[in-house]
C-alpha cells in the first residue's frame, strides 16, 4: 500500500511540474513577444504575458508606443502581437468580454455600440497592429527561437469604407491590402503577405 501511494504520489508531483513549467519564463516570453513588433520598436515595447497560474499580468512596462502580447501557452500553435498603444482599450476590452464568455459576434457588437456612445475610446488616427504566427514545432522551447514565421499586418482606421480609403472589400492578389469591417467601429485595413517557404531543416 506505501509503495502504491508513495508511486501516486510522485506521479502528482511530476505532473505538477509539468504543469509549472508549462509557461515561459518573463525573459522569454518577452523574447518571443517582441517578435512581432518593426525592429526598433522592440527594445521600447510594453509586454503582456502570463504568470504560472495562467493570468495575463504585465511582464515589462514600455518607454514608446507599442504594446505587445506572448503567446498563450494554453493554446494550440504559437501567436504574438504587437499593436499602438492607442488600440489598448479596444483590444483589453475585447480580452474581457472572451474572459466572459462572450461569443466572437457579441464582442463584436459590444463594441461597436460602447464605440459608439463614446464609452469606448478608440483611435482618432490610423493605428498599427503586427500578427507573428507559427506552428508548435517550429517554435524551440528550450531558447524560445521560432522558424517559419508568418507576419501579417493591419491598420485600424475606424468608420473608415471602401470609398473613403479606395480599397476593396476583398483582395484580388497576395497581399493586396483590403478594408475589413467597413463603416464600423473596427474597420482596418488587412495586409496578409503570401505564406513563407518551409524551411526543410
């Protein structure tokens, strides 16, 4: 009987460990978040990330205008972002209302309407936001370098439309930038690059 609780025992304590050391040290995460962000923007850029119990906390204050999310550990595939300070209402109210369990249309509309009645600051200038994207494999977890990948881009201009701007509403070739959200508290411009070669090493 000890020596099967003493086995149950271990087991829980190896899978608490696993459990630990799921999350990236700050250091890390801090790396691999500013991978997303223009290159001189990154030693200046406001990091959010997670702490061992799973909670976005603020890893390192910024000295300019970009504030930049690690990548969530609980998720399939490896995502980080870099975006104007300006959008922080917009994107923590929409981190909010998921935490609620808000359906992607409700957050949507929620949004829209606190834009609307001026509860819900949103930029009065185009803002920027940087999407860097990976699979799980290409991501090394021991030195937190990641090959393959993939930079998307998009510009905020709220209310902006198709003829205010002269884009599409859908793009005709790779990369070509198209409006998203016309008319809305939410439209942007979407700049998606073709997909880069994978790297067979």
């Amino acid at each position: 009987m000890k020596i099967i609780l003493a086995t149950l025992l271990f087991s829980l304590a190896g899978f608490c460990a696993v459990g630990q050391s799921a999350t990236p040290s700050a250091e890390k995460q801090i790396k691999a978040a500013v991978l997303a962000a223009p290159a001189d923007k990154r030693a200046g850029a406001a990091v959010y990330g997670y702490n061992q119990k799973g909670e976005m906390v603020l890893l390192r204050k910024g000295t300019n205008e970009m504030v930049c999310l690690s990548d969530d550990p609980k998720l399939k595939g490896f995502s980080v972002s870099c975006y104007h300070k300006d959008l922080d209402p917009f994107m923590a109210r929409g981190r909010e209302l998921k935490k609620q369990g808000k359906a992607q249309q409700e957050i949507f509309d929620m949004r829209e309407a606190e834009a609307k009645s001026g509860k819900l600051n949103m930029p009065k200038q185009p803002t920027s936001l940087f999407v860097y994207t990976a699979a799980d494999e290409d991501v090394n977890p021991t030195t937190g370098e990641v090959k393959n990948g993939y930079l998307r881009y998009v510009v905020y201009i709220p209310y902006a439309t198709a003829e205010s701007t002269g884009l599409p509403l859908k793009p005709e070739a790779p990369g070509m930038p198209w409006i998203m959200f016309p008319g809305s508290h939410s439209a942007h411009i979407m700049i998606t690059p073709p997909p880069p070669a994978k790297d067979k090493q």
